[in-house]
C-alpha cells in the first residue's frame, strides 16, 4: 500500500499530524485477512470454490483518501489544521486463484511493490442446495513499517496468521447473502504484536439477465494491540456492483464508506477489479 500526506507545514502541525497519521497507518496495515481466494462479491469471501483445474487472474486498484479520523472517543477530528491537507492510500494488486478439487481452491495475493505477500486456502465442509460453508486459512507477510520493526528475514518485518469460516446462503438463483468471520494474529521475532478481528458480509442482487449484480454490504474490523498502541476499530458500509460480460470476465467496482471507528481513519475512494478465468 502507498501511503502519501498532501501539504501541512509547520513543526507543531508536523508532530500533530505525524501522531495521528501513525495510528491512522497502524490501522490500515493490520487490516490483511486470509487473502488470494475467490469472492463473488465485494468483501466478503463466499462459500462457492474455483472449479477444479482452474486459475483465476484479477488485477485490483484502491484508492482512498481521508481529510478527518475517528480519534480515542469515536469523535471525527481533521487531520491537519487546514482544510486543503489529506491522506490517500492507493496501490495496485494481483490475486492468483487455483481450483484444486471440487472442495479446495489455493492462491496468492501481492502487492504491486512486493511490500506484502499473501497465500490463502479454502475448503468446503458443507455444501446443501441452498447453504455453503467453507473453512478459511491464510498467510500474511508484511514489509512495510507497521509497527517499526526492522526487518526479520524472509517474512519482512510481521507475518500473520489467518483463519476463519465464509458462509453463503442462496434465497433465490438471483439473490444471494455472503457472510466471513476471521481471526488473525500478526507477530514478529520479538512475539505477538496484534489480535485482529474481522467480519464481513455481502447481500447481492442479480438484474439484466444476471449481467449486473446490485450489491451492498458492510464491513467489522476491530484491532487489539499487543505494543502500547491503543485498541482501534472501524465499521463500513460499502455499495458496488459485479458486471459479468461473459463466463470468463468479470469487473467489480465498490465504494467503501466509514460510518464509525476509533484511533482509525475516515476514508472515502473506490475499488475495481478484473477477474479472469482461464480454463
């Protein structure tokens, strides 16, 4: 992730706005969850599998920006004492996906500067005409400064691990709810630096023949910090769309929104991504 500060000046703006952006950065680098698996929707991963033999490709880009961020009390407050100053976060990625079987699909997830690297499994345990649920388990390594760490070998500077469980439930052949709950632990050489916490749910829509798909969801993230830094949370609300051109393309495009938090940012911007198959 790319992180730049747009214009501030002065020495006691500067320690203002370094203080704040460090929190503000320290929530946005602990947000990895299992990563390189398939999703239908927007955040939340679901419960349906690459098909066997398979490999998806999807490049992705994000950009957010922030002009306030929730402090301690959950109160908004700017991060600058201007109004022409904010902080935006952009990055390119790329998501690799392999269906194993008819139960498990593999992959990898990386950012564009190779600052991160993700490997993510998931596994179907339940599958009945309307109800999936598959068991999530990933990898996360770091080399950005999350938490000021030198660097420690082959991981980076942290490494987290990741699990949890993705849930779809099928009302109608057009009409689907996706719901993921994940566990991750982030640590260094030094010991366990964060608890994270995750939970992520998509309701989706199909229109024009199953070519659009209407979505809406919301997204939890609550961090519990291990190295003196205080317990930050965020709750989001994301709209988007899915528009399935054919069997092998897809393009996603969604807007996350912050509606509460604590010690996080307040970010608005966009996300798309393309998926290919490739048979």
């Amino acid at each position: 992730m790319t992180y730049s500060y747009l214009k501030y000046s002065d020495s006691s703006k500067g320690v203002f706005l370094a203080l704040l952006l460090g929190v503000m950065l320290l929530g946005e680098t602990v947000s990895a969850q299992v990563a390189g698996v398939s999703a239908s929707k927007l955040t939340a991963i679901d419960a349906t599998l690459v098909s066997p033999k398979t490999i998806e490709a999807e490049p992705s880009f994000s950009y957010l920006f922030s002009k306030k961020a929730f402090n301690g009390n959950g109160n908004l407050c700017p991060v600058s004492f201007t109004n022409d100053s904010a902080v935006v976060l952009k990055d390119l990625f790329f998501r690799f996906t392999y269906g194993v079987s008819e139960r498990l699909e593999i992959g990898t997830f990386i950012t564009s500067d190779l600052s991160a690297i993700s490997f993510g499994a998931k596994y179907r345990f339940v599958q009945h005409k309307k109800f999936l649920a598959v068991a999530l388990l990933g990898l996360n390594f770091s080399n950005g400064s999350d938490f000021g760490l030198r660097r420690t070998g082959f991981f980076g500077k942290s490494m987290g691990i990741a699990t949890g469980v993705g849930l779809t439930t099928i009302f109608s052949p057009g009409f689907s709810l996706d719901v993921s709950a994940q566990y991750q632990n982030t640590f260094c050489y030094k010991g366990s630096l964060s608890d994270d916490y995750f939970v992520d749910s998509d309701l989706g829509y199909y229109v024009f023949n199953r070519t659009l798909q209407l979505i809406g969801g919301f997204s939890f993230q609550y961090n519990h910090f291990k190295t003196g830094n205080p317990d930050a949370f965020r709750l989001s609300f994301h709209p988007g769309v899915t528009i399935e051109t054919g069997k092998s393309f897809l393009i996603v495009f969604y807007t996350p929104i912050d509606l509460v938090g604590k010690n996080m940012g307040r970010f608005t911007g966009f996300s798309f991504a393309f998926t290919f198959t490739i048979h």
